[in-house]
C-alpha cells in the first residue's frame, strides 16, 4: 500500500508538494474539508470543491466510514515520514500552540520522539529541551512549527500557557515546575496550562523541572498570571514552621546556632524558610516554654 500511495502521488497532477501547501492548509489543527477526489488508497481534502489550494491525502487506513465526493469532514494535518502533508481523523494529544504532557517513546541522535497519537512521533530537538529527556518519562511541551515548516515539540512552554486561569487568591492549586530562573524564582505550570510564578524571595527549596507543585494562590496579577506560594496562611504555616524546627532541635541535641540575629540565607539554607516565618515560629515556641534563645542560638528546654 505504501508503494502505491507514492506511486499515485507522483502521477496525480492535481497534488503539490512542499511548503506552498501549507500556506493554504493550516498545519497541526483540526480544519474543515471537502471530499474533492477519491481514489484507490484513500481521498482528497480542499477547504472546498472551488478552491485553488492544493489537495492533502486523507489515507484509505485513516477513514473508517464511506465518503462521498463534496462530503465535508474535520481532519487534522501534520506531516507523514516522508515530510509530506497528509491529513487524519484521529484526534492527537496536542493541537498547535497547546501545552500538554507527552511520554518520550524514544531518544535518537537528533532529539527526542514523543508520543502523541499519530503513526508519525513528534519529535523534541535536543535544543528545545530544558534538560536530559529519558524513554518511558512524561515531559511537558508545546506544539510549535519550526524553520521547515514541521510540527515540532518544545519544553519552552512560557508563551504558550494560559493566563485566564479560574483561580482566585488563596485557591489551593497543583502544577508542575517547567523553568527555574535565578533572577526572578520558579516558573510553574497549573494544571499543565495556567501560567504561574512562585517569586524568588519566596522559593525556600531546591526545585528541579518537571517536579509537582502544590501551592496556594497569593495573587492574580492584572494579565492573569498567577503568582504562588508553597506556604499556608500566616497562622497555619507558623505552627507547622515551629513543628519543623522543634524536630530539627531534637534531631540536634536539642540545639541549633540560629536566633532572630542570624541572616536570611543562613535560615534559609538551614531551615528552608524566610527569616519573618522563623521569628514568627520560634516566638510561638517561645511563648510555650518549648526553647530558650539565647545569643548562640536557640535550646531546648
């Protein structure tokens, strides 16, 4: 069948191949078309019966009912192993511009190949990743049409997540870690779609990509970005914070060299909280006769 596909490709004068098809025929989503011809190993789609655009091959394997000639159906157009337009009525994974997670069937010397529904896997350049992929794992991409007018996965999703989220301050959300930067925190993406931040001063552990979040919202920004905080509210978060460092001192010997003079980063690198948070813990075990500060640090009692 596949000999014969290539066969009446080459002799049919009504097919064009290469990018001018594409200019005509939206790559990577679902359009509206028209059965214009059939043949043996499958039909031919235009956006309709007057059109002047080229035809794009809907297979006989992809159809699963009769279709009559000017009968309009939704197919989905991507490009076969052979880089040629070719048309289906699956539903992929991912849409053009979409976010979504995808399994990595295979990594080869150009890149990755994912999973996404289609005969053809989707292929993630090794420039488009933000770290080392492995077979079997999920990676976070967008779809996106590269310099040759390929369909093409990408980990570089900040401009392809959605910024009108239902979210409101202090809804509780998940996501997943997609970007770290030093300058402004941890990007994160809710629900693998809604574009979020948990700012740097706020960041007290250290995040890989592509690591769950659960989070709380702390503010929707004008555009509708979200930004997030991995802590409770004030009073929930100061007795789970004093918790914390009251298991850390009997893990210790009852001692640990901090007190409300130590510096932010050395509370931060110690406790993996802000300096505001230990004060506000370490008065509350304070106030409950639990430690003694003193200008070494704080003890046990």
């Amino acid at each position: 069948m596949q000999k014969d596909y290539e066969t009446n490709i080459e002799m049919d004068s009504d097919i064009q191949n290469g990018s001018e098809e594409l200019e005509t025929l939206q790559l990577g989503v679902f359009q509206e078309l028209m059965v214009v011809k059939t043949v043996d190993f499958g039909v031919y789609l235009a956006p309709s019966l007057s059109s002047t655009a080229p035809r794009v091959l809907l297979p006989k394997n992809e159809i699963n009912k009769p279709l009559s000639l000017h009968e309009k159906v939704d197919a989905f157009i991507y490009k076969d192993s052979e880089d040629r337009p070719v048309a289906t009525l699956v539903e992929p994974l991912i849409s053009l511009h979409e976010v979504q997670r995808l399994k990595v069937k295979e990594v080869s010397k150009i890149g990755a190949f994912l999973e996404w529904g289609l005969p053809k896997d989707l292929l993630l350049p090794f420039h488009e990743q933000m770290y080392k992929v492995e077979e079997g794992t999920a990676v976070l991409v967008a779809l996106y049409i590269d310099k040759s007018d390929r369909l093409c996965a990408t980990m570089h999703v900040y401009d392809y997540l959605q910024r009108e989220s239902p979210y409101q301050m202090n809804d509780e959300v998940s996501g997943r870690v997609y970007e770290i930067s030093e300058n402004f925190g941890v990007f994160v993406a809710v629900d693998d779609k809604y574009s979020a931040l948990i700012p740097k001063k706020d960041v007290f552990e250290n995040y890989k990509i592509n690591q769950p979040v659960y989070a709380r919202v702390v503010q929707v920004l004008d555009d509708g970005r979200l930004t997030l905080a991995t802590k409770k509210k004030i009073p929930e978060q100061m007795s789970i914070d004093a918790v914390a460092i009251q298991n850390r001192l009997n893990n210790s010997g009852g001692f640990l060299p901090l007190n409300d003079k130590s510096s932010p980063d050395e509370i931060k690198a110690t406790l993996h909280m802000s300096k505001a948070a230990f004060k506000r813990a370490i008065g509350n075990l304070y106030k409950n006769q639990i430690i003694t500060i003193e200008s070494d640090g704080i003890h046990l009692k």
